[in-house]
C-alpha cells in the first residue's frame, strides 16, 4: 500500500499559489463592473445589454458536464488539429510507432552518468524527461512503489535553481485475476472471489518516476551548465540525481533506465505491438485505439493534501477492473495542485464501457474525474512517463 501516515502540515514544504485562473477572476470583475454601470443608466435597452452580457459570461465560465464553454470549444479544436497532424509512419521502431504517431518529434538519446554509464533521454521537441524505475523488493514480487510517498515530489519541481515543467509518477497494474479473459460464470473467478472476498486483489504493478525539464521555465539554470544540449542534459542530470538521492533517504531505491529500458517502458504503457500490420492508432472521441486495444482515460483531481492516500485508493479500484491492464498517473507541476489520470485498457469496446462505469462507480466520492471526450490522445501522454498531465 501506498504509505498513508502523512508528515505533519507544517512538513509539506510550501507551493506557490496557482495563476490558471486569475483571467477568469479579472473577467468576472471587469463584467461586473461593466453590468453594474450598464444597470445604473436606467434604460430598458441597456438593461437588456447588461443582462446578456452577464448571460455570456455565466455560459463561458460555468461548467456543464464539466466543462465551460470556453473548454469544451479548445478541446474540439485540438482534437480536429491532432487528427489533421498525426503522421500515418514516423520513422521510428515498430514498436514506437504508435506514439510517435502522435509525438513526431519523439526521440530517445542518451547521456552519461558520473561512472560513466547510459542514461535515457527521451525527447517531444520541446521538452526532455528522464524515467527512474521504482526498483522490485524481490525478482518475483511486484515493485515498491506502494510504498512512495507522494508529497516528497512536491519538492522536488524545484530543485536550487532549475525548475522541473513536471515530476510524474506512473503505475502499470494488470489486475489479477484479469477479468476482461474471463466471464463472469467462470468457476475460476467465482472462485477466486470466494477466496478474495472484499479484499483488494493481488496485482502485478511496476511504477517509475519522470522529471521533464522544459528549458523555457529555467534558462539561466540551463545556459550556466552549457550551451545547447549540453545545458539540457547537464541540467536533466542533475535533476535525476537529486531525485534518486532525495527518494533513497526516504527509503526508495531507484535506477534510471538507459535508451532501451525507456523504449521496453514507452512500449508497455502504450500498449503497443511489434507485429502489427495496418492502421496502428486511431483517436475516438471518447476512445482510443492502439494495435487493436480499446483505451479509454479519464483525468483526475481533487487530490487534497492527502495525496498518498487518495492515489492508492485509485491503485486499489483499479486493481478489481475488469480490463487487461490499467495505466494511472499523478504529476506535480510547479504552482499547481496534484493531477492525475486512469487509463484502462480492453480488448473491446463493451468490455471498455463496463470498466469505465465500474471506475466511476468506485472512484471515491472527494475525487472529481473529468470527462472522456476530446482528450484520449492527451490522457495517453498523460498517463505514459513523459511528465505531461492533462489539460481540461
């Protein structure tokens, strides 16, 4: 289980407050204020003015569905602009291709370590991130990342003088026994529920841990370690190793994956295939299709302060889905509150609808999960180790 004893208030060190929604507050005061004088001319006319544009403003700032109006028209625009950009063969491995499909300028490098060994590097054009693998207790157990407490990341977006564009953690858990194989008259699974009981079940999860550095947010940082790439990487490495040693106090061990473990990683929670012939990804509206599989991601916020414990309760729903396997995130950014996202994987899409009604009807209550249309491309990112989170 994901550790729940919290440190105490004043041990979560401090986060600026976040800017996302000073617009929406200097809207509101401005059409305020212009309503206001539009009602003191006492005329019917600029009544009637004053009234539609307290009405304009109620429809583009209040949510339905939730979303504002103002949300829902960015989305549609973004889901027409990615359907127009997506590149039907990037040159990549087979296995990438899928992701790259949607990630054109998808790269994966390297760079050094103090003793001279491979560290990954996996690129989007505008940012650089690098993954630490929460490393396994035993060979044949699953990893510790149950045992990660979430609120050390939060210091971590900061690290002297660099700033991290986000820190993520993601879990891939294939629930046990997968009940997406099996139907629900199997002995086997009846079973197996007799056994179980209420419990949660065993599963098999891996966890790693990507920083993503936009060099944008901390060009001087990056401009005194070198020029160019030089800077980024010099920069990235610094942040991994701080990252891994801050964790190690903590009683974590990690190990940064090199070229080949990012590309195994990219590969796995992607849910892509070597040996597939054909259209290799398509984006739905309310779901995505990768190398036959049907996936389908919801973003999640409301996290609190009790972060640890709010995200093993989403580990813990997701581990009783009846899907192949389940994908979830959490990313913490600079000035903003926890978010996450659940991506649930199935072999068809009936199979896709009744795992997502069963994660809405398990998710707990204090935890708000956003809509599926228009973001499956987005929640894929956000819920493989690039460091991205989605933006609803």
């Amino acid at each position: 289980m994901l550790r729940r004893t919290q440190p105490p208030r004043a041990a979560y060190p401090g986060r600026t407050r976040g800017t996302r929604h000073v617009g929406v507050v200097v809207a509101w005061q401005l059409v305020l204020v212009a309503v206001i004088a539009l009602a003191l001319q006492a005329s019917v006319v600029w009544g009637v003015v004053a009234g539609a544009l307290l009405l304009t403003a109620l429809l583009f700032t209040i949510p339905v569905n939730g979303r504002t109006l103002g949300a829902t028209v960015r989305i549609r625009r973004g889901f027409a602009a990615r359907r127009r950009h997506r590149v039907e063969a990037p040159d990549v491995a087979p296995e990438l291709v899928p992701l790259a499909q949607w990630v054109p300028k998808l790269e994966l490098t390297q760079i050094k370590d103090a003793h001279d060994g491979e560290i990954g590097v996996v690129a989007d054009g505008e940012s650089w991130s690098g993954l630490l693998e929460v490393n396994s207790d035993n060979p044949l157990f699953t990893d510790r990342g149950s045992r990660l407490d979430l609120s050390v990341l939060r210091s971590l977006t900061q690290q002297d003088d660099v700033v991290f564009a986000g820190i993520q953690v993601v879990t891939f858990t294939v629930p046990a026994p997968v009940r997406a194989l099996l139907p629900d008259n199997s002995p086997g699974l009846q079973s197996y529920r007799e056994v179980a009981g209420r419990a949660t079940p065993p599963a098999m999860r891996r966890t790693w841990i990507a920083l993503r550095l936009d060099p944008r947010l901390c060009l001087e940082a990056v401009g005194r370690r070198g020029t160019g790439q030089v800077g980024v990487f010099a920069t990235l490495r610094f942040g991994l190793h701080r990252t891994q040693a801050t964790l190690k106090r903590h009683g974590m061990a990690t190990e940064p994956l090199d070229p080949l473990g990012i590309s195994d990683v990219l590969t796995l929670t992607s849910g892509a295939s070597d040996d597939v012939v054909g259209q290799r990804s398509h984006e739905d509206w309310e779901r995505f299709t990768c190398d036959t599989l049907i996936h389908q991601t919801r973003g999640i916020s409301g996290f609190g302060e009790a972060v640890s414990a709010q995200y093993q309760g989403v580990l813990d729903v997701v581990a009783k889905a009846p899907a192949l396997f389940a994908v979830t995130s959490l990313t913490v950014a600079p000035g903003e509150p926890p978010r996450g996202a659940v991506r649930l994987v199935t072999p068809s899409v009936e199979q896709a609808g009744s795992a997502d009604e069963f994660l809405m009807s398990a998710l707990r209550r204090d935890l708000r999960s956003g809509p599926r249309g228009g973001i499956q491309v987005p929640g894929l990112l956000a819920t493989i180790p690039l460091g991205r989170q989605i933006a609803q």
